[in-house]
C-alpha cells in the first residue's frame, strides 16, 4: 500500500510541476493586463503550497519506510 500512495504522489507531484511550468511560461510569453498577471501569480503560489503538501507527505511516507 505504501508503494502504491507513493506511486500515485509521485504522479500528482508530476501533474502539479507540469501545470506550474505551463503557468509560468504563460506569464511569460502572452500579453495580460495587471489584474490578470496577479491572477497567474496567485494561482502559482496556490499551486506551490500544494505541491509542498504533496512533497512533505511523500518524504513522511518514504522515512516511515527506512525505519
């Protein structure tokens, strides 16, 4: 069961990365307006703590597993 949350974290971990690249080349290649930019922004950093979630439950599944 372990294997198998791990395996599904690392593809959410996956998924999350591929959105936040899409995001930020967004921001950099197309024109916004200020309103919009801070949007992208925001959904960035929503995207990030997520990710950190996502990150520091892994690492608390793989040290239960050295153990």
């Amino acid at each position: 069961m372990p294997d198998d949350e791990l395996s599904r974290l690392q593809t959410d971990i996956e998924d999350h990365l591929a959105a936040t690249r899409l995001e930020w080349f967004r921001l950099a290649t197309e024109p916004h307006t200020g309103a919009e930019r801070n949007e992208a922004i925001d959904r960035i950093k929503a995207s990030d703590a997520h990710l950190m979630a996502l990150l520091r439950r892994k690492w608390a599944i793989q040290a239960k597993q050295q153990k």
